[in-house]
C-alpha cells in the first residue's frame, strides 16, 4: 500500500469529527451536522470545479455522516469520479463510498462497473486489489455478471501478484456464493486447484511445506483445518494407495493428540485440538475404518472430563455421531457413567443437553432401563427449556426399547407423574395406542393407572390415561374389591371438576363406558349426567354429552349399548406420532431412533436391535421439519462405504437392515430395495432422498421425496434420470414427471421437501439400473450425486400358485444347461424361517407350501411381466445345516444378467435364468461365516399359465 503523505490528513475532517464529538445534545449534533452537508451541497453544485483532495474530503464527511445513522441522497457522482483518480488515496475513499452506499439497483452501476473495468486491465496491483475488494463488498448480481469471466483470469494468470492473487480468490468466492449459476468455473476448475500448491502464504492460506509456518509449534493449523474441512465434502477415496495415506494422516494427528504440550499458551491446545475435530469429523464422515472410529471415539473420551467447558460439548456433540457407526457404537457405550455424571453436574445447560443427547443416542437393550432411569432422574431438575424435548425421547426409548409392556407402562406413567405439563398429546396417545393393541399388559395397565390416580395431585393427562383405560379395561381389576367398579367410578368423578373441557367430555365418554360395563353403577352415573351441572352446562359439547348419553342409557336396551360401546377395535399399523414429533421439533440434526419395520407398531421389542438401521445421529444441521422424509427408517452416513459383494447376504437375509448408497455403485440396485419398496434411498449432511414405489404386471410407479436437511436453500436444483447402454433403446423406459401443480422452481428452499415421479415400464429383460443424478448449489459449491434407481426385474413378478405335481413336471422339462443356474454359498447367519419366508415373498415370487418332498425346502413360482413377452421362473432354496461341503453344482449359465432377482438371496445372486430372454441366476459371495448352506435352483419353464413358448 502506498504511504500516506501529511497533506491526506484531511484536517476538515478532523475538526467536524471533533466538532460532533463535543456537542451537548441531539440537535446540537443535528444542526452542526445539516450546517455541513448545506456547506459539502454548496461545493458540489458550486462553478469552481474540486480538486481531488476537497473531493475526497467532502466525501469522506458524508461517509462519516452516514455511519452516524443520517440517510445520504447526495455525493454519489463525486464518489465515482474518484474512481478515476490516479491517487490511491482519493481511489480508495471512492470505492469505500461506493461499497457502503451504493446499492445494486443504482443507475451509477454502470460507471462503476467501467471504473473496475478499467482499475483491473491497469496492472496496477493496488488499483487490482481496490477494484476486487469494492465487487467482493458490493456482491450483486450485476457485477458477478460483468466480471464472473474475469476474475478467474487474473487468479490464475502467472503475472498476477501474490495479493492480487488471495483478493481475486476471495473476491470469486463472494461471487460464488452471491450467484453460483452465473460463476462457471468450468476450465479454470483444475488450474485454480494447483494454487493450493502455492508456495505464498497469502495464496495457499500457508505453505505446503508445513514446517514453514508454525502457529504456537501447531503446523498451519489454518490449512489443515480447512483442508479436513474440504476433504468432508467428498466420499472416501476408491484408490487404495491414496486412501491408505490419508488413513496415515489421521492415525498421525490422533497420535499428535496423544503427546504432551509444547506450550501451556491457550493458543496452542486451541489450535492443537481445532484440527483434531475436524479430523475426528473427517473419521465419521467416513465411516468405514473402524480402528481410526474406536481411537476417535476414545480420544473423545478424554475430553468428557476436561476443564474447558468448550471442549466438553464438542466431545459430547462429536460422539453423539459416533453412536450412530456400528463400528464405534460399542465405543461409545463405555463412557456412560461419565456421561451420565455430566447430565448430573454440569452447570453449562447447553452441555447438559449434549449429555442427554448422547445418551439416547447410545441406548440399546443392553442399557435401555439405566439410562431411561437417570433421564426420568434428571427431569425433575432439568431446564424448562428441554424439559418437552427430554420427554419425547424418554417416551420413544421406553416404547423401542421395552423390555416389557408393564415396564413401558410404568415409564410412560411415571413420565407424566414427574414433567406432564411437557407431556404433549402425542405421548399419551401413544401409550393408549399400545395398551389397547396388546391384550396381555390391559390389565396391568388399568391397575397401574388406578393406583397413579389415587395421589392427592395428580396431572391432568394422567386423568385423561386414566379415564380411557378404565372405561375400557375396568372390568379387569373390578373383582377386587379395592377397585370394584364404583370405586373407580367415584375416583375418576373426584377429579372432574379439576379438569379442562376436553378432558371433562373424555371423562362423560368414559362414564358412559362404565354403565356398559357395569350395570350396577348405572343409577349413579344417571344421576351425575342428570345434573344441572351437565344437562345445563355452558359449554355446548359438555352439555350435548350428558344429553345423548343419559338418553341412550336410559332408552336403549343392553345388547343395543353393548353394540354402540364395544371394545376399542386394534389400532392399525403406524408411525410413532412422538417419533414424528420429535422430528418436527429437533429437525435432520435430531438424534433419531426408528422403531423396527415389519412389526406390528404396537409391539415393542420386536425386530434387530441395531443392525443396519439407523440408530442415533447428531448433527450441527439447522433444524428443518424434512429430516426424515417419509417416516422410513434413517441412513448411516453417506461417507460409509458402499456395500460390498460379501455383505449383501447379510443385508438382505438378516433382520438388520443396510444403509442407502452414497452414490452410484456397481451393484445393479441399491440391495435394500431388493425385497422392499420404501425407504430412504440417500442421504447425507445436506439432502434426504427417500422412495416409495409400486409395479403392477410390467408397469411402475416411483416416487422420489427430496429433502433440504439444511436452512440454506439449494440454488440450480436438478434431477435428471438416465438409463445407460440399450435399457433406454429398447429394454427399459423411465418417464419422470414432477407432480407440482406449478411449473419447479430451481430453488428447494431450507427445510422444504419436492417430490418427483417416475413411471417406469418394463419392455423386456435387463440388467443395469437407470440412474439418477442431482446437481445443486450449496454455498456456493456445487454438489453432484448420481445414485441407481432401485428398479430390479424381480419388481416385475406376478406370483403363480402351483400344485406339486405341476412343479416339478415343469422344472423337469428344463433339461437344457442354459434353462438352469445353480449356486451353492454360505450364509453368515442362522436360518429364520419366518424371516426368509418374508425376503423370498418380497422378490415377488409365490411361496408354494407343501411342495417339495423336503419340508426344509423352500420352492417358488413367478413370472416376469414385460411388454414383449412373460417369463416363468421356478425357483428352489435348499438349507443344508450339516453338510461342510456342499455337492456339486450342476451346469451353470454365467450371463451379464447376475444382479437381478437372488440379489436378495446372496451378496449379489441374480435373477432370472438366460433362456428366459438372455437372463439367468448365478450367485457369489465372499467372506462369509459358514453357518448353515443353501443351494439356489432357478429354472425357466415355458410360460407359466400359457401356452407360449421360449
């Protein structure tokens, strides 16, 4: 910068600052205030014409003038002429003004823009630095227009100066982020990489050669940060050697944690322990190194007892992550007693909430009662301010973790004894849900409430529990006499008075019941609802109630009130309401717990324990009501490893479920989807993409649900749905189509959900998926994520029910080695009959009973709907639990058609036989536990059910 002579000291300028320094009140400031700028008007409209300083210090009075809050509507021109000064002091105070008070819908737009223009083709490295500051400052849309071109030119010319060079990357960024779609890196992409190679600090942030440059005996703690930060934003390298020097690096900075301090300066832990979170972050965007997880996961241990209160929540926040990777999970758990002494002691409630955090994301069956208990413990003393959120989870880990019903019951009521004013609707909805759909916990459940009902104080959701459950089960505790039926008549009636409206008609409701239920208290109950206190009441529902009801016990004979006030049927099957809620509330960086799918939603404990599902995440994502799209169960993170050809098996033949892909993989679909239709097929930090389709003979349908996780909206959003080689020409025809009543607008704003459908028909045989690409912006950078479409040819099963003696009359006529594929592989669990019954039904196949001589057996029929022709396809499951080498296959058909249909019945097994249209079934696993053996048979009759022939 140049140096400054004496004469720009602008001694006007001193003097009024000084003169609006020493003035007593308000309108002394605003009088001398309007005598200057009567005096800065008078000069600029004068005859004599300014030189540059007068300019520049009238200027700079405005400037002034409007930083003490007046509006400005004059100097604007004066300030652009400075632009064209050859002083870089008088430049500078132009370009200040401009970037102050000039806003992008100015007519002097123009000006300065040719200004810049001219300030970057000079060369002049200070007017360059001027000009780059004055667009990054302005930002708008205009000059990302004028010069988005230019920018990179100069960053990467090789005469550009080092400062030119870290104002022109700064100034592009800005442009960037302000207007990504008009920022087209394109070319410049790579070349603009190379300067992270720079030997400038100022362009590379800090030389390569770290030893260079030290901050408090930390290496460029700068760069490292914000290289871990980047390398976040990529999936884990596919190159073994790259990525084992990564692993290196890692392991290295968790090491470097290890040793003990160089110098006891606050700087040096801060820099120190800035880049081992972000390496640690690194570690769990990852995924897939359960080493580097575990020493993570105890490094972070260490920091759970640390003085600094900073340190503490990140650890506690860090690991709630941690919880979520099965590799980590067990890790975790053994610092619950640290965790739960910080829920007790910490003074900080934001890190008493991390604390609660992390112990719902740790629960499991293992720990499910103790940690319920201490956060049931802490509610009585918890702040008012997470005392609702604390309630949901204790709610939804009692009801995912229960061992029993009676100790669910007791939570959920115990719950409501200690926080009800927090306990919402969704709670106690919840647990009349579960208690009516399970026979073997009514009783218990009406004694419990009956005695929680008996406290002097009791809240009123305990009542509105109460007054549903005994009006419903009563009957099942009357022959007591402690709780016979005017007992519990009298008790419920005690606390009517107490209640608000709602809970008053719920109570009328439940006194209705109990004439149902109870002859005897008929007179009783009569009289209540005969009162002018019901018949007469205020409040129109009220009054309506005690009307209808006494009339129709006073009317209608015993088995017309028994019809009208029977039993509450089941309720059907359903998402967790105070799941839904708590996603609402907490957004995609809430912890999550889903509840097992394929059980009744009434049954508790039912389903894998961890498995593949998605236990608990924790994020620092802007809460959004998208964070789950669909209520389907959450994925791991998208950093984890694709699935390998040997874990299949276990993701589809296990009850645990499998993480949706991060990107396109080699498989032929997602295996998750294989014997499923919904679910969330992505998602990672920013975006959700959950699935819910259904085929019909050759026909689909798909629905796509896109979810912003994040508060920041996704500019230039676009989905694009390909199908690769021939399955566009002639094999398979994707049609999306947006469902918007209104034309799609590119922008998906923070926590905003757009659905897309795609009709799929299938016109013969295939292999290959189509594909599904996303591009967006998000700050800035661009995001592009190419995903295969679940569509398998299994999708396009019709089950066909065959006799025995059919069966095998065909599959005998399959004689041909190229009608047949065989595959004998090892399975890594036990054999569930139930649960493979479930995964053949959901290739979409027939289960055929009763069919094969060998009950062991599994035998299944289909056929394959396209629009060209039907394929039959007859199939055979063989366990074999004692054989350690199975006998030999018989000719097998190995075409590209592997990845289809047995995708579900080993790591990769495919579908349909060649003959059926160049399709067949061949299956290959790899490190896989022998526990029990199958033997796959897939044969192609001639067309089931019809007399054409292949």
């Amino acid at each position: 910068m140049p140096a400054v002579s004496k004469g720009d000291g602008m001694r006007g300028l001193a003097v009024f600052i000084s003169d609006i320094r020493n003035c007593k009140s308000k309108e002394a400031e605003i009088k001398r205030i309007n005598k200057e700028l009567a005096n800065i008007r008078s000069k600029f409209k004068g005859d004599k014409a300014l030189d540059g300083y007068s300019k520049k210090k009238y200027v700079c009075k405005l400037l002034f003038i409007f930083l003490l809050g007046h509006d400005i509507d004059f100097g604007h021109m004066e300030a652009v002429n400075l632009l064209s000064s050859n002083k870089y002091t008088e430049k500078q105070i132009g370009y200040l003004f401009i970037s102050v008070l000039v806003n992008s819908n100015s007519e002097l737009i123009r000006l300065i823009n040719n200004a810049i223009k001219n300030d970057l083709s000079s060369r002049n490295p200070t007017f360059m630095c001027l000009a780059l500051h004055c667009i990054a400052n302005v930002g708008s849309r205009e000059m990302a227009e004028a010069f988005a071109g230019e920018i990179p030119r100069i960053l990467v010319a090789g005469d550009t100066m080092d400062s030119v060079k870290q104002s022109a990357a700064l100034c592009l960024l800005r442009l960037y982020k302000a207007s990504p779609d008009l920022v087209l890196m394109g070319e410049w992409t790579s070349r603009v990489v190379h300067l992270l190679n720079d030997q400038h600090m100022i362009v590379s942030s800090a030389s390569t050669d770290l030893q260079d440059y030290t901050y408090y005996f930390v290496p460029a703690p700068w760069l490292s940060c914000k290289l871990l930060r980047l390398l976040q934003c990529y999936p884990p390298p596919e190159d073994g050697a790259v990525k084992g020097r990564l692993v290196e690096c890692l392991e290295t900075i968790l090491n470097k944690a290890q040793e003990p301090p160089k110098s006891k300066k606050v700087q040096h832990s801060n820099a120190k322990n800035a880049i081992l979170f972000e390496a640690i972050s690194l570690i769990i965007h990852y995924d897939s190194e359960p080493n580097l997880l575990v020493r993570a996961c105890n490094q972070l241990g260490q920091f759970l007892q640390h003085r600094e209160t900073n340190l503490r929540y990140l650890a506690l926040e860090s690991m709630c992550t941690l919880a979520s990777s099965e590799f980590s999970h067990e890790a975790v758990k053994t610092h619950i007693e640290t965790v739960i002494n910080a829920l007790k002691t910490e003074r900080d409630v934001s890190v008493r909430q991390r604390a609660a955090d992390l112990l719902y994301a740790m629960c499991d069956r293992s720990n499910a009662k103790q940690i319920v208990a201490e956060m049931l413990s802490y509610l009585e003393t918890a702040d008012y301010s997470i005392r609702e959120e604390m309630v949901l989870k204790v709610a939804i880990l009692a009801e995912k973790y229960a061992v029993d019903y009676s100790w669910y019951v007791d939570t959920i009521l115990n719950l409501i004894r200690i926080a009800g004013d927090y306990v919402s609707e969704e709670v106690w909805y919840r647990v009349i849900q579960i208690v009516i759909n399970r026979d073997d916990v009514q009783g218990y459940a009406a004694k419990t409430v009956f005695e929680a009902l008996q406290a002097p104080a009791c809240h009123e959701n305990m009542v509105k529990v109460g007054g549903y459950i005994l009006g419903e089960f009563g009957n099942l505790i009357a022959g007591d006499p402690r709780s016979s039926p005017l007992v519990q008549f009298n008790l419920l009636h005690s606390k009517f008075h107490l209640c608000s409206v709602p809970t008053r008609a719920l109570l009328l409701s439940a006194y209705i019941k109990f004439i149902n239920l109870f002859p005897e208290t008929k007179a009783t109950i009569q009289e209540v609802l005969r009162s002018d206190s019901q018949i007469r009441n205020s409040d129109v529902e009220l009054q309506q109630r005690a009307v209808e009801y006494l009339k129709l016990s006073s009317i209608a004979s015993t088995d017309v009130l028994a019809t009208v006030l029977e039993e509450m049927p089941p309720f059907p099957e359903r998402e967790s309401s105070i799941l839904a809620k708590l996603k609402k509330k907490k957004g995609p960086g809430a912890v999550s717990v889903e509840l097992e799918d394929g059980k009744e939603r009434g049954e508790l404990n039912g389903g894998a324990d961890r498995g593949g599902e998605a236990a608990i995440a924790a994020s620092n994502s802007t809460p959004s009501p998208s964070s789950d799209l669909l209520g389907l169960r959450s994925a791991a993170p998208v950093g984890g490893p694709a699935p390998s050809a040997g874990s299949l098996l276990v993701d589809v033949f296990s009850e645990a479920g499998s993480a949706p892909p991060s990107a396109a993989s080699e498989d032929p679909a997602p295996p998750l989807f294989v014997c499923k239709n919904n679910g969330v097929l992505f998602e990672n930090q920013l975006l959700q993409i959950g699935i819910k389709s259904e085929y019909r003979q050759n026909l689909g349908r798909m629905y796509l649900f896109y979810g912003n996780k994040t508060s920041v909206q996704f500019v230039s959003f676009t989905t694009t749905v390909s199908c690769p080689g021939e399955l566009q020409s002639h094999i398979l025809k994707c049609i999306p189509s947006l469902t918007h009543t209104k034309p799609v607008e590119p922008l998906v704003e923070g926590g905003a959900q757009v659905q897309q459908v795609i009709n799929i028909e299938c016109l013969t045989d295939f292999v290959d998926a189509p594909l599904l690409n996303i591009k967006f912006r998000y700050g800035g950078a661009l995001q592009n994520i190419t995903l295969k479409l679940p569509v398998t040819i299994n999708k396009f099963f019709q089950p066909t029910e065959m006799a025995a003696a059919d069966f095998f009359q065909r599959w005998k006529q399959l004689s041909q080695p190229q009608q047949e594929a065989q595959k004998i592989f090892k399975a890594s669990h036990g054999m569930d009959t139930e649960v493979l019954k479930a995964k053949l039904l959901g290739l979409g196949t027939a289960l055929l009973e009763n069919v094969d001589p060998n009950p062991e057996n599994y035998v299944c029929a289909g056929v394959i709907q396209t629009k060209i022709q039907q394929v039959g396809c007859l199939l055979r499951l063989e366990p074999n639990a004692q054989a350690q080498v199975a006998p030999p296959p018989p000719p097998t058909h190995t075409h590209t058609h592997t990845h289809l249909c047995a995708h579900a019945l080993d790591s990769h097994t495919a579908s349909v036989c060649p003959s059926l249209c160049g399709s067949h079934c061949i299956t290959h696993c790899t490190h896989l536990h022998v526990i029990t053996r199958y033997c796959i048979y897939v044969k192609d009759p001639h067309r089931v059910g019809s007399s054409k022939s292949h």
